[in-house]
C-alpha cells in the first residue's frame, strides 16, 4: 500500500462512527460561528462606548454614566475561554488497552481492515509485564496519500528510512512499529509513528494509539488528551480481569482525566458469526452473560464503571440516558456487536460536550438579552417619567409659592390680632420676668446706687431683648401652625422629585434646586421679629427708648431697682404696635419668599436644560438598543438555542399541510423531543429585520412561564437545507390543537362555549400584559381551540414588551386600534382587538361587519377607523355585552376599561346568560349549550 490512496469499504462500525462525527464537526462549525460573532459583538459594544467616552472630553462623565448602563452586558473572560477551548476541540479517538495485541485489533476493527499486525509484540509477553514489547505511539490522520512518517509529538518529521518504505506493504511492518535495542537517539525514541490514510473516518476524527508502559508512561502518553480535543477513550481487554498494573494506570488516567471509558473485551481470536438467535434470545443471552463475567464485576467494584441500570443488552447508554447527565463508562463483551456499544458512546461524549458549550453560550445570550430589555424599560420609562416630574416640579413650587403669599397677605390683620393677644397673655410674665433680670457686662449694687448713663441704655436693651426674644418664639409657633400643612400637601413629594432630578445629573448642578426649596420653606417656617436699628419694625421702639434717654440726662441717673425694671418693659411693651408689627413680618416673608421662588425657577431650567441634552443621549442608545443591540444578540440567542434542540432531539419531520400564513407554512409533526402531538411553522425570513423580529418573537415566546391559556413553543429548530438546500428555515415546534377559532364559528359554537372563548381570551392577554408584553395581533386566526374548545392563544410574532416597540403599525387591519397608526401606542390596543372579537363572538359567525365590508381597501378601512367606524350593533345582542363592547373599541385609549374589569364582566354575564343547572358560577360551568 504504497503511494496513493484507495478505496476503503467501509464496515457499518465506520460508517456508523463517521456519521456520529460528520455530525459533531457539522455543528462544531455552527457553534464556533455563532461564539465568533458573539464575541464580535460584545467586543463591539465595548469599543463604541470606549470611544464615545474618549471623544468627548465634557460630557466624559455623561457619557461614562450611560456607557455604564450597559456595562452589565458584557462577555464574561473565564466564559469565553471556557468555551474557545471547548468549541475548538477535535475528536481524537483513543486507543488504550491491555497488550498491543487487543490495541491493534480494535484498531483494525474501528479502520475496518487489517492495518497493524496481529499478535504480540517482539518478545512476546505482554505489554508492561516484564516483556520486552517496545512499541511507538501511533497516530492515525487523514490525507490523500497513504504514507509513513516519524516524527516528534506537535515538532517536526524525522528524517528516517522505515521499512514500509522500501516497498509496498498491507500491514504496517513490525520493524517500523517497534523501538529497536540498538537504537541511541533519544529523538528517534521518543517519536511517535504518524500514518497518513486516505480513510472517510479520519476525514472526520484522529485516531492515537498509544505506546507500550515501556516506552513512555501513561500520564504522559495522554497529554495530548488535555488541550483542544475531546478524547473517546476505548479500552480493549484482552484478559479475563484487570492486573494491578492496569488498574494502577487507569487510576492515575481517572484522576488526570475526567472523561468516561468505554471497555472492550476482545477475542483472543477472530470471532466467529454468532448462531442465529431472536433479538429477545439475544438480549437474555448477553445481559446473563454479563452479569457472570468476573471482568464486569471487577470493574463494577473498583467503580470504573456504574450499575448497567439504562443501558441495553450490549452495554449501550439507552437513548433515555443520551439526554440526561455526564457520560458514564460502559463495558461491552460482545466484540462482534461493537457498533452496537461504541457508536451510542462515542455520540453521548460528543454530545455531552457541544450540549454543555451551547447551554453556557445561550444562557449568556438569554442573560444578556434580558438585561437589554430591562435597559430599554428603565431608558422608556426615564424618557417619559423625567419630563413629568420636571412638569410636576414647576406647577407643586408654584402652588407652594402662591399659597405661602396668599397666607403672607391674607395672615397680616390675623397676625395683629394675633401678636396684641400674645402680647396681653404674655405680659404679667414678661414684666416679672423683667423684674427679675440678672443684667450681664453690668455690676449693680444691692442697695441700688444709681449707675452711668451707658450702664441705663445697656440695662435698657437686655431688658427690650428679652421681651423679643420671647414675642419672636411665641409669634413664630404660632405662625408655624398657618403654614404647616404645606409640608404634607406639597413638600414630601416635590423633595423626591426633585432629589431623582438631581440625582440623574452630574454634580456642578446637584442639590441647587432643592436648596432653594429649602430656602421657600425657611421663609414660611423661620419668620424674624428683630430690633435691627434699621427695621421699619423696630423704629418706634427706638424713639421711644431715645424719649426716655433724653428725660434721663437732666435727671440723675435712677437706681437699677425691680421696679425700674418693670417700668422700663412696661414701656417697651406698650411702645410696641401690633399693626406695625405684623406688616413688618409678613413683608419680610414675601420678600423672601420671592428672591427663593425667583431662584428656585432659575435652577429649575438649569436642571431641565441638563436633563434634555441627557434625554437625548438616552433615546439614542434606547434606539440602538431596541433597533440593533438586542435584535443582533436575539439571533444568535435563536441559533445558539436551536443548535440546543437539534444535538437534543434532530430535526423533526414534516407532516402534511395544515395551512398557510402571511409568514410561513404550518404542517404536521407527529412528536418531537417526547412531545405529541405537534405543529411545525416554517418561516424563511427574507432579510436580516425579519430574522431579528422572528429571534425576538422567539425569546420572548421561550421566556414565558407555561400558562394554559397560550400555546405552548417547545422549540426551534434552523434548517440549512429548506426547500432541498435553497434557503434557510427556522421550523417553530409548538402544541398542536384542534382548530382555531375562524374555523370553529364557521362549524358552529354554542353561547357557552363562545362566552367561554372570551374568558380565555382574556385570561391569557392579562397574562402577557402581566409579563410586560403586547400581542398586538389577536384576532381569530390567532386563538386555537382544544377538544373542549377552550382557547389558547398563539403566533406572538408581533408580541413584543412596550419598552421595545419601535412603533412600527403591525396587527389584522379589522382589529387595529386607531393609535396604532400614530406609533404611539400602549397595551390598551389589546383591550380594542378583543373588543372586535368579542363582536364576533356575540355574533356567533365569521362575517365582516358592515361598516368594514364596504371598504374598498385597506387604507379605506383604516380612513373610516380613524374616523370613528366600528361593527354594527346586532338585533340579538346583549346590552350588557354591547356596552363592553363598545368600551373596549372606544376611540380613546385612556377610556377603554382594564382587563381586570373586563374579565368580572364577562364572568357576570355568562352566568346570566348561561346559568349552569347546578346554579355554580362561572369557574365551574360546563361545556354544554
């Protein structure tokens, strides 16, 4: 075998291990893909927001703040390297064993031809039994000429003159197996033997076989086993049982290496046809015979491999077992039915190691896509919420401020009153407490020698503070009273709006516009009676102190006495206007109170000018969130979850046509992935908005808890070869029912079962409305009735959270609210689409309403709804269902009524309408008419 290639017929064992590998590298190659353009574009999220952050050197710490609204969504590092290792790996099967002899056999027999040589190695005794068995490490690759080369393990190729070729050989020639006695070069010692083949099984995988203990140890032998490959390890036994030196390398292998171990017991001879027997004999035969095999036992104690519990006869994994766990080791003593055991083995360790990298780099996808859309709820409602509360702000400070001014005016006479009251309460005590002042900077002596004229005018003033400073604390609570409830009524709120404001905004502004709230608040709370020299309030005071100076300078000086105390706060009391007084006061608090409001507004669109360069910035990145970030990772999302599904359970099969949509076919599928029975939609998106819209539906479809009123998604699948390989087709699998609801009015439905319908309906719209998701599309089509004919509803295709709507006009023109058309538009769209189905369901048929059937065209429809047209009222219906009708199409978003109300009046009139003979309520009726 010299030279070229030839042709190899291949036995089913290498048919079959081709297939399982053809598979694995299929998939390989879509999830390295899918982790390359993952990766893309994190990387490209990373460096966008890195740059727009360098570029702007004045609104860097802006930018910074938003760039870190998305710094959460981001490619974990040890993710990414857990996976590259794990999506780049090549299957290397790997040949271990007893001898070179049950090595080489199983070789032979995975390579379908006799390519080494059987029998012992040179010496004949066993491999690593005090034999003198030599042999090399062998690898076996794929190309297109059949040749023989010695090289050094990941080096380069020795220049050495084998054997095989010095002529044409069949059989590896023993000479260029084994390491020869006389041989010194470390380097030709150490070289593996690499032979080239022309074979579809190595087209697929690589093959190593490795060396006698002798030559090089079994830890070291394996390395190769630790980076870029996922090994298959096959053990083939050659011996009734282990040694204790076999068991001791496969020890130390379970410790360096996690991966299961599939053991083979080889014939010591060819093996001969089995005598036909029934499968059942067959089965009976092998699983006694491994139950009396001393080899299986041993391995079952020493816990190499696991109870044979899931397996079959063979010691094949069950397919149950394929979708469960980690791979376990197995042993097969049936040589002839190799195919059998290493086939399942071989795809479960595959399997098991593309299931795990897709379920690590879609949870990622799922997370992060989650993560955007919880961004986009926070940017939306920042977009709307800021606005408001900058309104909201503006109209409560000018409330406050015109309520404090109107109590400023109105409060003067009460003050008066209020300040004489005070003053005649207060006086007995401030007069005796004047009497008994202790006078400070002063010495009077006890029997009350008289003093200075400075020591009077001293003595004069601490006595006038007293009295103000009492008048100030008892006026102040007073007035506190006016004005308290202002801190209830518009403060509390006007805080936390404002301290949101701020706090959205960088520092140069934080905090100004609620100081000077702080200051209007201080105006109304903090209200001075002083005897500033240059007060209006105060100036009769001090003419009337300069009267009594001026009649004490011709007069000696008095005696500082408690009567001359009380005299002299007598005086100051009475020289005191009440008029005067309270003017002075409430002129103090409006001039304060508006230099605050004056800067208070002032700040205020200082803030509002901050926030609107901000806002803008927020609806550009909420922009490119819902128009490019979370589409692009929603694709790879649906192509990372549908490669999940196909290692899972295959692509399912195409029954015959149930029907078709405007987006796609819908057929039969008998089961799939333990489900049955089931519905495959096919969709072949035309471009990259529909593929994005169609992975979106899909995430949000998949991320919904199950809930009886929807139909249930169980998976997608993408299939490369749609149409005999002329596109690419994402098949929807999803429960499979009776009939929708068009087909069920035509049929005919009883009152009952239509009122149920609604209840349904509805059940299942509050349900998406709870998760924060629109349908935007209910209409006939869209509900599918069971064998009970109760409803679920199905096609989210245009389900989408509000905070993702790009405000595109998407629905069934019939049952589009008006505000759909303006783009401008909440889930109250859902509450007018039920409210014409409703209409139908009254109806009890399948024809169009008047008002729509006259309509030429679609925008003639949409025209005439605009302008206020809906359905006929019907000589049959209700007027209780016409009223809930009718509210639930009205015109006005904001006036149709809330599911929550709906559904009550639904219940309502269905057991009005269809009492149930045991009189239960709605909960329990049944299904009759």
């Amino acid at each position: 075998m010299e030279g070229g290639g030839h042709p190899q017929r291949a036995s089913p064992l290498t048919r079959e291990l081709t297939r399982t590998f053809s598979v694995y590298n299929k998939y390989s190659v879509l999830l390295k893909k899918n982790l390359k353009e993952t990766d893309a574009f994190f990387r490209e999220i990373r460096q966008n927001y890195s740059n727009a952050c360098a570029a702007s050197a004045a609104g860097s710490e802006t930018l910074e703040v938003e760039a870190g609204q998305l710094s959460c969504i981001s490619f974990p590092r040890h993710e990414v390297e857990l996976l590259q290792s794990s999506v780049g790996s090549t299957p290397l099967i790997v040949v271990l064993g007893q001898d070179c002899a049950s090595r080489y056999q199983l070789l032979n027999t995975l390579l379908g031809e006799r390519l080494l040589p059987a029998g012992p190695g040179h010496g004949g005794g066993p491999c690593g039994e005090g034999g003198a068995c030599k042999r090399r490490k062998l690898r076996f690759t794929h190309g297109r000429q059949t040749r023989l080369s010695l090289a050094l393990p990941g080096q380069y190729e020795l220049v050495h003159q084998l054997a095989a070729h010095r002529g044409r050989w069949d059989t590896v020639p023993r000479e260029d197996l084994e390491i020869q006695e006389e041989c010194e070069d470390p380097a030709q010692r150490l070289a593996e033997l690499e032979v080239t083949l022309h074979h579809s099984l190595l087209q697929e995988c690589k093959i190593l076989v490795v060396p006698c203990p002798t030559v090089q140890p079994m830890e070291v032998a394996l390395e190769d086993c630790q980076r870029d490959v996922v090994p298959i390890f096959l053990y083939a036994v050659s011996q009734e049982l282990l040694t204790a030196g076999h068991i001791a390398e496969l020890n130390a292998m379970r410790q360096a290496l996690s991966f299961p171990i599939c053991f083979i017991r080889v014939p010591a001879e060819p093996a001969e046809p089995a005598p036909e027997r029934s499968e059942r004999e067959r089965s009976e035969r092998e699983r006694s015979e491994r139950e009396r095999s001393p080899l299986h036992r041993q391995l079952l104690s020493l816990g190499f491999i696991s109870s044979p519990v899931g397996n079959c006869s063979c010691g094949a994994p069950s397919q149950g077992s394929l979708l469960s766990a980690r791979p376990q080791s197995v042993l097969g003593e049936a040589f002839e039915r190799l195919h059998r055991l290493l086939v399942p083995f071989a795809r479960q360790v595959l399997q098991y190691q593309q299931v795990e990298a897709t379920s690590i780099l879609n949870a990622l996808h799922c997370r992060c896509l989650d993560l955007f859309i919880n961004q986009a709820f926070d940017m939306q409602r920042d977009l709307q919420i800021t606005p408001r509360r900058l309104e909201y702000t503006r109209e409560k400070e000018g409330e406050l401020y015109s309520s404090l001014m109107a109590i400023a005016n109105r409060k003067q006479e009460e003050m008066k009153e209020m300040i004489v009251e005070t003053l005649s309460s207060m006086k007995e005590q401030l007069l005796e407490d004047a009497a008994n002042l202790e006078f400070t900077d002063i010495i009077v002596t006890p029997n009350g020698d008289p003093v200075t004229s400075r020591d009077i005018k001293s003595c004069i003033q601490q006595i006038q503070e007293l009295i103000v400073v009492r008048l100030n604390q008892a006026v102040a609570n007073k007035l506190i009273s006016s004005v308290d409830y202002l801190r209830e009524s518009f403060v509390g709120t006007l805080e936390r709006c404002l301290s949101s404001l701020e706090s959205n905004l960088d520092t140069s502004v934080h905090n100004i516009t609620s100081n000077h709230l702080k200051q209007i608040l201080n105006a109304a709370y903090h209200v001075e009676v002083t005897f500033h020299s240059g007060s209006s309030v105060t100036r009769l005071v001090w003419e009337q102190i300069k009267q009594i100076l001026q009649r004490l300078t011709w007069v000696n000086p008095p005696a500082i006495t408690a009567d001359w105390k009380r005299k002299v706060a007598q005086d100051a009391i009475e020289s005191l206007s009440a008029a005067k007084l309270a003017k002075s006061i409430c002129s103090q608090f409006r001039t304060r109170l508006n230099s605050s409001h004056e800067a208070f507004a002032a700040s205020l669109r200082q803030l509002e000018e901050g926030h609107t360069g901000r806002l803008e910035r927020t609806e550009d990145l909420w922009l490119r969130v819902r128009k490019d970030h979370a589409p692009r990772l929603a694709r790879l999302s649906l192509e990372s979850r549908s490669l999940w599904d196909a290692l899972l359970h295959g692509k399912p099969k195409l029954g015959r046509e149930l029907g078709r949509g405007q987006y796609g076919v819908v057929y039969l599928c008998d089961s799939w992935g333990g489900h049955y029975p089931c519905a495959l939609k096919s969709v072949v998106p035309p471009d990259d908005k529909h593929w994005n819209d169609l992975a979106l539906e899909f995430h949000y479809t998949r991320s919904l808890p199950k809930h009886e009123r929807l139909v249930d998604l169980h998976g997608s699948i993408i299939d490369h070869s749609y149409g005999g390989g002329s596109s690419v087709a994402v098949l929807l699998i999803m429960e499979r029912l009776q009939r929708d609801l068009y087909t069920g009015l035509k049929a005919g439905l009883s009152l009952r079962e239509r009122l149920q319908i609604a209840l349904d309906v509805v059940e299942g719209i509050r349900f998406l409305h709870s998760q924060g998701l629109l349908h935007r599309d209910i209409k006939l089509k869209n509900v599918l009735l069971d064998k009970q004919n109760r409803a679920k509803i199905t096609d989210l295709g245009f389900c989408k959270p509000e905070a993702m709507m790009s405000g595109s006009i998407v629905g069934t023109p019939i049952h589009m609210a008006p505000e759909l058309f303006t783009g401008k538009y909440d889930n109250s769209v859902d509450v007018y689409a039920f409210g014409i189905l409703f209409w139908y369901l009254c109806t009890g048929s399948i024809k169009l309403p008047e008002a729509f059937e006259k309509c030429a065209s679609k925008d003639q429809l949409w025209n005439n709804v605009k302008k206020g047209a809906r359905p006929e009222r019907l000589a049959t219906f209700d007027e209780e269902c016409w009223q809930l009708m009718e509210a639930c199409w009205n015109g006005d978003a904001s006036q149709r009524p809330l599911l929550g109300i709906v559904q009550p009046s639904l219940q309502s009139i269905m057991v009005r309408m269809c009492p149930s003979k045991s009189g239960e309520k709605s909960a329990g009726l049944d299904d009759s008419t």
